[in-house]
C-alpha cells in the first residue's frame, strides 16, 4: 500500500492472525516526517513486543519541496536521526525509503506553464543521499510515476487530485501493485544470489 499523502507504513504480523500482511498506518498529513524523532523508543518497542515490525516504509517530504528548493541539508540531517531512532527501536526490521512523487507548479516565467516543481528532483536526490548513508532500500516513486510531468498523465487516467500533487486512492494502487512488483523482484535476486553463494 503507498500512499498519497506524507505517511509512515508498518508492516508486521498481526496480532489477531499469523497469515497474510497486517499495515500499521501512522500518519502524520503533511508532516516531513522528523516529528517520529519525539517518540519514545521505549513506546515503539513496546509496539514491536505485541508486534514485530518486518518492515517500516518512510514516505515524507511532499510538503517539504519548494518551487525554488535546492539546499534540503538540515531535512536530510533530520531524516538521518529518523531513522537511527526507528532502528535503535525496531532492530529487527528493514527500512524502505520512499521517494516524493511528481508535483507540478506553474512557471510565471514561461507563461504560466506547468511543470515539475524543481524542488522535487532536488529533494529526491536528498532522499537517495539519506537511504544510501542510513544503508536502508530506497524506491523513486518519482521515477516509478513516469518522471517528468506524469501527475499530469496520472489526473487524465483518473489518478491523481486536480492540485497537480496528490495522488488518489486509484493512483495510489497502481503504485502499490509497482512496488510490489519491485520487492519481489528484490527478493527474488537476494535468494539467487544467497543460492549461488552458498554453491
């Protein structure tokens, strides 16, 4: 599940069945994220008692972008804390780090044209930077979107909020069954190369 607002997902068993995925949502609407550091890790582990978390997916930072954005420093600072809090408190458990998606505003200086807010391209680069000195996974949303401009190709299929933003409920399983598809593609080159290791 992805979705189209600035939220944290937990993944884990659940605690009224031992089949299937159970989805912990906390979400913090436009939030850039950096308030989870005001948990205490003791309160989180106590979650992970009654629970255990397999996965945490991070998805923050829409509202953080700016048309003009270019110097993210002091988010990705804050976003490094994070996720050292969520790992001293959820040990266990793999992080994945979802990009911000496409986001349009219009360019007074090419006439009012729409185009993808150059915030955004910054920002994922911040993103990346983030994921790859935390060594957790890390998905571009962005690029899964279609790049460039695919908010608008997303609101012509019904996808995504006239706000040239935010996704919708439709918008959000198409990239759901994507990265799906991607985790298990990731899953299935870790086992062949565990198997080719092990020969």
């Amino acid at each position: 599940k992805v979705e189209s607002a600035d939220s944290t997902l937990f993944y884990g068993v659940a605690m009224d069945g031992t089949q299937g995925i159970a989805v912990d949502n906390f979400s913090l609407r436009g939030s850039s994220g950096l308030s989870l550091r005001s948990i205490p890790v003791r309160t989180m582990r106590e979650f992970n008692e009654l629970r255990p978390y397999d996965l945490i997916v991070l998805q923050y930072g829409l509202n953080v972008a700016t048309e003009r954005g270019v110097n993210y420093e002091s988010y990705k600072k804050g976003m490094l804390a994070v996720i050292a809090h969520l790992k001293e408190a959820f040990p266990e458990a793999a992080i994945l780090l979802v990009s911000v998606g496409d986001r349009e505003f219009k360019d007074d200086r090419r006439n009012g044209e729409l185009r993808t807010m150059p915030g955004v391209k910054n920002l994922i680069r911040y993103q990346q930077s983030i994921a790859a000195d935390s060594r957790i996974a890390f998905w571009n949303m962005y690029e899964a979107m279609g790049g460039e401009g695919s908010i608008l190709d997303m609101i012509d299929r019904k996808m995504a909020n006239l706000d040239y933003t935010h996704i919708n409920f439709k918008g959000g399983k198409h990239l759901s069954g994507i990265l799906f598809e991607t985790l298990m593609y990731g899953k299935e080159q870790y086992e062949k190369r565990k198997v080719y290791e092990a020969e």
